[in-house]
C-alpha cells in the first residue's frame, strides 16, 4: 500500500475531533491507518485531545526539525509530529485535523496528501461552540467570521449537521479510498528533510 495523509479541514465546532475519533475507533485493529495526536500549546481536555508542549519547548523541536508540519493560529501553536511522516514513508496512512492554511505547503511537501472539508451551518457550528465553553475560543462571532475568509481546495466535503455515523462513515470511506490507492508513487525527494510552515 502506498502511504499518504488525509488531511481534515474545517472550521470550529464542525466536529472535525469527533468524527476523526469515530473514523479511529471504525479502523482500530488495522495498521495500514494511524491517527497522530497532534502537539498544541494548549492542555489537553475533553473537547481536544492532545500532546501538550510550552512554547520554548516546542520552538526547539521545531528549529531541530522534529515536526511533520507546524502552524500558528488562535495565538497557540500547532504541529503533527515527525513520527507521522516516518509511518506514512513506511506505507502507512495518517489521519489528523491541521488548519485550512498550512493546505498548499503540505500538498507541495508531502506525499499523497488527501484533503477533507468537515462544516456545517454557520448556526450549529455557533451553538456547538457555546456548548464547549472553552474560554479561549474567544468571540465566537468573530473566530467563526474568520473561518469562512480562508479557502481551501479540498478533495472531499462532509456536511456535518446530522447524525454522526453517517458523517464519520462517509470520513472512513474517504480514508480507505486513500489507503486502496497504490499507483502513486511516494515523492520521496520532497521529503529528505522536514521543512516547516509558520503561520504568525
């Protein structure tokens, strides 16, 4: 199998983690497919699971070269780590949530790269963020107001408005498509070294 990422886009309270969450547990025993925990300069909670890093910390790792792909966004700082990209030039295919922005320099820097938009009406996403509570989503009329100034082509489009199975099955079907797909080649020499994306 020819390894790769699908990337998963989409604004906040689209529901990206759940799904990417039902996606995991749907695929649980194969090892053809990983889902990297990304690195935050946030804690870890509920409504985001996650590795945690100061920002010293994770500016070193980043300068070592240690993460597949780093961004800024919200005033914290973001990354996949390096591990997922030594899984998928072994063949694997990694699931992660990234920001809409990093989207050209990955399809650019990384092999077979996937991209699936998760959205949903501008006023479930507004409700599902009241319902997270989460003090520093900030105005939430303005973070929701940034999130549709931001386009990105995308491979796939899940409108998540419904029951969740039936999104986070059409998620699963994305990913076992990018897995099934062995006729492109790896870009390996995109790839000898990891370079990094900063979004300020």
């Amino acid at each position: 199998m020819a390894g790769g990422f699908v990337f998963v886009v989409g604004p906040s309270g689209a529901g990206k983690d759940s799904l990417i969450g039902a996606a995991k547990t749907a695929l649980k025993g194969d090892p053809r497919f990983i889902f990297p925990r990304r690195v935050v300069t946030r804690p870890s909670s509920s409504a985001e699971e996650h590795d945690t890093l100061d920002e010293a910390t994770f500016a070193k790792l980043e300068a070592d070269g240690r993460f597949t792909l780093a961004w800024r966004a919200h005033g914290l700082c973001y990354a996949v780590p390096g591990s997922a990209l030594d899984a998928v030039l072994g063949g694997a295919v990694a699931v992660c949530n990234i920001s809409r922005r990093v989207v050209p320099w990955a399809r650019l820097h990384l092999p077979r790269v996937t991209v699936v938009e998760v959205t949903a009406p501008m006023e479930v996403l507004h409700a599902r963020l009241v319902a997270r509570g989460r003090a520093d989503d900030g105005d939430l009329t303005s973070r929701l107001a940034r999130s549709r100034q931001v386009w990105t082509e995308v491979d796939h489009s899940i409108v998540n408005d419904g029951p969740i199975k039936a999104a986070a099955d059409d998620l699963v079907r994305c990913i076992r498509a990018h897995g099934g797909d062995a006729t492109a080649p790896l870009q390996e020499h995109r790839v000898k070294q990891r370079l990094v994306f900063r979004f300020l």
